[in-house]
C-alpha cells in the first residue's frame, strides 16, 4: 500500500513536470515569434486597411502585409492586426507593441529620425474625388467650390494656398463624413491621397459615382515601419516586397482595391529608394 502511494505521488509529479516544461516551451515560442506576428494597420480606411463588419481585415495594406508576413514565416492565422492610428505609430513600434506597421506610413526624413523604413511600396499623391461627371477637371475650377478635408489635414489648405484660393474649406471628422457629404452634394470635392480617396470610391455601395480628377499635388512613398535599428527585419521586408512586385502579386493587390474607382496607380517603385 505505501509503495502504491510513492509510485503514484511520483506519476502526479512527472505529470506536473511535463506540463510545466509544455507551457515554458509555448510561452518561448510566443516570444520568440514562432506562432503569432503582430503587424500595425489602419482599420477604418476602406481599400487600404478596414476592419470588416465580420471581424476580417482587407485593404492593399492588408495584403502586403499578409504577403510579406508569410514570407517571414507566418500564415495569414498567425497574424494579429493590430490597430496603429497616424499620431501612434511611432511609438507602437518604439513600445514594441507591432513587429511593423503598413498604415499608409509616408516616408519622410523626420520619421526616419525614429523608425526605420522598408519599401517604398506605394507611390500615392495628393488629388481630387469629384462626382462622376463633374465640371471639376483641374485644380483652379475649386475657386468658389466646396472642398472637404479632414479637420487638421493640411490638404485642403495647401490647394487654398497655391492652387484656388477663393475655395470654401469645409474640414469635417473623418473622411466617411466627407464622402458622404460629396454623394449628398454638400460639398463639391474632397482631396488627400489618391490611394485612399480610390479605396472609398471602390466601396460597393459608391461603385460608379465618383471619380478621381489625377492630379499630383505631392509625392507621398508609403513605406513599412520598423523598430529603429531593426537592419535584418527591414532586410527581410525589402526582399519580399521585391518578390511580391516581380511575381505581380502587386499588381492584382493594386487591381483589387483600387481598381473599381479607375486609380491609375504608378508603376511599383523601386525597393529601397529614398528610404535611406
């Protein structure tokens, strides 16, 4: 009987062991990478990067980011999004809080100051949505015109400034708002990215009613955020997006999301230009 009780306080132990050896062995793999990557997009920008009503992703931000995660080992169930608004992104990837960020990430030589960057991957510019149809053909034909930009956005006042100064701002909270108001007829334009002026455009329920007027106000080369001093990762980042352009999964990206609203995108840049 007492050899019975040692045997089986023995099997309660080496069970108690393995299970602890178990779960040191996920917690390394969780640190280490193994099993999940937590990647930084915008979820409220439709064609670029959007939380669907089901909990999915879908975006071109998205789809980079999928493709360049797999390419770093990870399948599209190990990513975790993680919701990176403009003021933040910076300080996500200085607390650690994402591994990148694609998030219509501009590159400019003020934010390389603190993260690095991989790509570009896009080159967007500045320009116009109009109704389809509308007498807004060039920059000028805004004087006396409504044009809507999001409250802090210095789109709107940089074409006041140098394009139609007798344009009548109307800053609203976010660029759904502006949309919508475009559709109502509240306002005659709204201006910021090209990129994401295309992915609105492209939504179902605004397929064929709007359209870009293709003006380049600016050069904006959206790059991928890295830690600062992260070489290896920014590396590795470069060379899947250089795969993704040479097999053209960049280019049916491109066509998926912004294909509906007539972008006509620029060719992919140049993997590495003027990030360093």
């Amino acid at each position: 009987m007492k050899l019975r009780k040692v045997t089986a306080a023995s099997a309660v132990v080496l069970a108690l062991a393995v299970s602890v050896t178990a779960c040191g062995g996920d917690k390394k793999d969780d640190a280490s990478g193994g099993k999940k990557i937590k990647i930084g997009i915008k979820f409220d920008q439709p064609g670029l990067g959007l939380q669907e009503p089901d909990g999915s992703y879908s975006g071109f931000d998205v789809d980079v980011a999928t493709y360049v995660a797999k390419k770093l080992g990870y399948q599209p169930n190990q990513i975790e999004w993680v919701q990176t608004k403009s003021a933040d992104r910076e300080n996500a990837l200085q607390r650690g809080d994402v591994k990148f960020i694609a998030a219509t990430y501009s590159i400019t030589d003020e934010r390389k100051q603190k993260v690095d960057f991989a790509g570009p991957y896009l080159l967007a510019h500045q320009d116009l949505l109009v109704k389809k149809g509308s007498n807004i053909t060039k920059g000028t034909d805004l004087n006396s015109k409504k044009l809507c930009s999001v409250t802090g956005s210095t789109s709107a006042q940089n074409i006041q400034k140098t394009i139609a100064p007798k344009a009548n701002l109307r800053p609203l909270s976010g660029y759904s708002e502006c949309v919508a108001g475009l559709q109502s007829g509240a306002v005659d334009a709204l201006t910021t990215d090209d990129s994401i002026l295309a992915g609105f455009a492209a939504q179902d329920k605004y397929k064929g009613q709007f359209q870009l007027v293709g003006l380049k106000l600016s050069n904006e080369n959206y790059g991928i955020g890295v830690k600062k001093g992260d070489s290896a990762t920014v590396d590795k980042i470069n060379k899947a997006l250089e795969q993704m352009v040479s097999d053209k999964s960049w280019d049916k990206a491109v066509e998926k999301n912004f294909g509906p609203a007539g972008y006509k995108n620029e060719p992919a840049p140049k993997i590495g230009d003027i990030v360093k």
